[in-house]
C-alpha cells in the first residue's frame, strides 16, 4: 500500500465531487437521486459494511449486474475500502464467469435480479467466493445479503488510502481459460486516464453522462471516473435498448455518453426516433469499429447539435489511446482519408507504429501501433511471460496494424492479432476455435471475422471432420448450438464452412487466415470493419 498522500486516488474524486459540488444530484437510477454529499457518505459507509466481512487490503470484490447507480457506488466502494473491484462481463456463460472469479481469487461478488438465477449454475464451482451481495430491492434470496444492509446503520469509514501504483481494478478480456487475462489497472492508471479523455470530451462539472454502454466494460468505465473527477452526474439504463436510451435522454437529459457505432445505428433507425427529444446530448463518443458513413451522416442529420467523436483503445491501456474530434474534419485541406482515422494520440500518451525490431516507422508506413505512458496497464494477472512480452522495451504493443500520416493522425489497417470485433464486443478466434474443437469428429477449424453489414463483422467457422463421408451431412444449426453451451452468445459463429481438404498452412505449421479471409473481403478497403 502506498499510503502516500501525493499519490493519484480514485477515492479523491468522491472527496472532491462532495466538497465542491456536494448539492448537485450525482446518480438518478429507479427513482432514487443523490447528492454528491450522499453519495461520498454512502461510499464510506459501503466500504465499512465491506471491511465487516472481511474484506482486506488487496482483496478482490467482484460484480456480475446491469448498469445502476449501485454499481458506480461499487466502483468507489471497494477502493474507499482498500480492496480490488473486478466487474465482470455480462455476457458471459457460468463456466467463464466461474474462470474469471477464481482466476482473480474473489472474495465478494455482487449481483443483481437478473444474475441471481446464475447462482444455481455456479453452485459448487467457486473456489474463493465466500459472501453473495444482492443488488436489488426484493427479498435477499438464500444464501446472499441485502445491500442496503452494508450501508444502513453504519459509521463512515475513512478512507484506506490507496492510490499511485497500488492496484485498482482487475478487467478481464477474453473469456475462457486459455485465453482470457486480468488486466492490472492502478490508480495512477485509471486517473490519468480521466485526465486524458477530458479535453477531448469537454467534461465539466455540468456533465450529465448516460450510462447505456455496460458499465463492466471499460468504454464505459472510464466515463463513469471522468464525469466523476470533474465533478458531474449520472444517468442509467440497465442495458442498451434503441427505446430505452431514447427515453432516458429525453427524462434525464444527459450531455454525454458513449455508444458503439451499432448502438448509434439501432437509435437512428429506429421509426419512433422522431418522438423522443435527444437535443441535450451534445457529445457521443463511439468506437469498436469505425462509424459508417451512411450511419454517421443521418446521426448529424437527425441530431445536428451532437458531436460524435471517434476513440481508439484498449482495456491494457485503461483504455483511452486516441481519439478523433470532428472539428478536424472540416479544416481547410483536410484530405477526405482523415475521416477513417482514429485521430490523435490524448495528451499524457505517446502513441508510435513500430516495426517489428520496436523502431519507429515513416509516415505512411505500416507496422504496429504501440504506446507508452503513465495509463498503461502494470500487466496481466498472474502471467508474467504474456506482461513481458506485451510490454516489451517499455512500449505496450496494441496487437493492431495501422500508420500514421505526417499530421500525427492515426488509422488502423488491419489486426495482427486474431481478434474479431462484433457489435462493439472484442471475440478472440481461440476461444471459439477452443469450444468447437470440443464438438465431436472436428480435426480442424478456423474462426475468422467476415464482413456483417449490421454488426460489423461476423464470426465464421470454417471446420474439417475426420469424417470426410460426414460433410454433406454435417449440421450447421447443431455445431452453433454446442457452442452457445460453452461459451457467451456473442462468441458462437453466425456462420459455419464444413469443408474436406485440409486448411492452408505457413511453414511454422499456422492455419493461414489471411488466406481464409480473403475472398469474403474483397472490395473492402480493409480487412476489419
């Protein structure tokens, strides 16, 4: 523990909103609003119910919910309390959530109404999880405690001081044991990133934030502690739905939120969107895949106040790396290219493409993006090969294509890592690769990402059976349902190729992708939309 006063604290944003904002309503969530001032005291008294299990520094506190004001006063909480969050992905199956909290050793986990019925499901295979804290307003189901008994009756705790490179929050990407990975994220990280992603934002204390992404994403996340370290409010839906965001921007009037480009497509095409009154949200930021013209153009059109800024990141780097505001699109001379870029490196980060020796390329020149800075995650859970190796000569290498041009804006070209972006969702081809293996008679598969119009891509399966005979017969709809038993909706194929000859591969013995992908992007500009 630090225990250094001069040290970045996530708690000192919640000290801070109470002193100078502490009037001002912070969370409107079901009918229940509170001040700053409340929420600084309910933190405090949150964090006691916490220590009064047991909860220690270092400790780690999971959360399985939906989006609500509890979960923000979660994510102060924990570190008020000295101890870890880790929220988890909503999407999950029970054996990945199951991997998940023993792989971070939790010993708290929260939960709401909709992931109570998950409790059955992972009866038996928690191997650190001693304490179920029930999120919702009904009766407590068995074996879990009511959360406004951690708060109600009890004194404020100090805070337990925290902060600089102590860890903060452990964000798992991936999903399944062979892959996935617990991102260490300090608090100096997840602070200077707030500080990063304000200018390009314009945050200040009139903030108003939606919260329809999910908050166990980072996207998210780093909103909730930007808004909150300058001092703002925040609205929730449990979940994106085009009508529920509507709705909510019309009642709760945020000025801010972030959406992916399919959450901003399902809104504008939506044929009651004229019935509902957006006009107060004045900034969208929006990333995972890049904005459609079509999508974009009538987004401006229907809501002409808004500006919607384009960011690039990842969780490694709590997550903000660049971001491309919309005023550079109408400088004079600006080429019609800027519009695919990912804009410019936040104002603490420095973002270069490298080569593969970690040399700095030319302009225009392809090679991987990498960057450095006091964002940059201290590593991955308990894998200090995967840290080194990522982190290699200090640089924290993206796994993504791109180059730069001689303005210093950004543009990815392609993956080098075999990840597929879906909806906003990151799939890594292993884990679905991983699941149908399983599948009876598979010798071989490939899980590629192709072109989906909606979505941006969809995940392919390209398969071979050891039963050549079988391919004519071999059912697409049986191999997808299989999946959908081991892991998240999101991951199974869409689609499935059963095919006999044997699948291209490189000299190292590598089933060769780039020559899978090829015929489904032609006439693409890029091999990732």
């Amino acid at each position: 523990m630090s225990n250094n006063p001069h040290q970045m604290r996530l708690t000192h944003m919640v000290q801070r909103g109470a002193q100078v904002n502490g009037r001002r309503v912070v969370s409107d969530f079901a009918g229940r609003r509170h001040s700053w001032a409340q929420f600084a005291d309910r933190v405090a008294r949150l964090a006691r119910g916490l220590g009064d299990l047991g909860v220690k520094e270092g400790d780690r506190v999971a959360i399985l919910a939906l989006n609500s004001d509890r979960y923000l006063e979660f994510f102060f909480a924990v570190p008020w309390a000295g101890a870890v969050f880790v929220p988890v992905n909503t999407r999950l199956a029970p054996p990945e959530i199951a991997y998940w909290l023993n792989d971070s050793g939790s010993q708290v986990l929260f939960v709401d109404d909709t992931f109570v019925p998950a409790l059955a499901a992972l009866e038996g295979k928690l191997e650190s999880i001693r304490q179920v804290i029930y999120l919702g307003d009904g009766p407590a189901p068995a074996g879990t405690r009511p959360y406004e008994s951690l708060i109600e009756g009890q004194t404020p705790m100090p805070d337990a001081g925290r902060g600089g490179d102590d860890l903060a929050g452990l964000f798992y990407t991936g999903g399944t044991t062979g892959v996935s990975k617990g991102v260490m994220l300090s608090h100096t990280n997840l602070v200077v990133n707030a500080l990063n992603i304000t200018p390009f934002l314009h945050f200040d204390p009139w903030t108003n934030w939606l919260h329809a992404a999910p908050m166990f994403h980072l996207a998210d996340g780093a909103g909730a502690f930007a808004v909150a370290m300058a001092g703002g409010s925040h609205c929730f839906i449990p979940g994106f739905e085009p009508v529920a965001a509507m709705a909510a921007i019309q009642q709760h009037r945020p000025s801010h939120c972030v959406m992916v480009p399919t959450m901003v497509s399902m809104v504008i095409n939506h044929p009651n969107v004229g019935d509902y009154d957006l006009s107060s949200l004045r900034t969208v930021l929006y990333g995972a895949s890049p904005m459609p013209r079509a999508v974009i153009e009538r987004a401006v059109q229907l809501m002409p106040g808004i500006s919607f800024v384009h960011g690039y990141g990842q969780t490694e780097s709590a997550p903000f790396l660049t971001a491309l505001d919309p005023r550079h699109l109408d400088e004079p001379g600006a080429p019609e290219e800027r519009r695919n870029s990912i804009g410019h490196s936040g104002p603490a980060i420095e973002v270069r493409v490298l080569d593969e020796t970690d040399r700095e390329v030319p302009a225009g020149t392809v090679g991987e993006i990498c960057a450095r800075g006091m964002n940059v995650m201290q590593g991955y859970w308990r894998k200090p090969e995967l840290t080194a190796e990522t982190l290699r000569n200090g640089w924290l290498h993206t796994g993504d294509g791109g180059y730069m041009d001689d303005d210093g804006f950004l543009y990815i070209v392609d993956r080098v890592k075999d990840m597929i972006i879906s909806g906003g969702e990151n799939v890594y081809s292993a884990e679905v690769e991983n699941a149908i293996h399983q599948y009876p008679g598979v010798i071989e598969c490939a899980v590629i990402g192709i072109p989906h119009e909606k979505w941006g891509e969809q995940v392919h399966a390209i398969v071979r059976l050891n039963d050549q005979d079988a391919v004519g017969a071999a059912n697409e709809a049986d191999l997808i349902a299989f999946c959908h038993e081991l892991i998240a909706n999101y991951k199974c194929p869409r689609s499935v190729e059963f095919v006999a000859a044997p699948l291209p591969l490189s000299g190292a013995g590598k089933i060769l992708k780039t020559d899978l992908r090829k015929p489904y992007w032609d006439g693409h500009d890029k091999a990732v939309n």
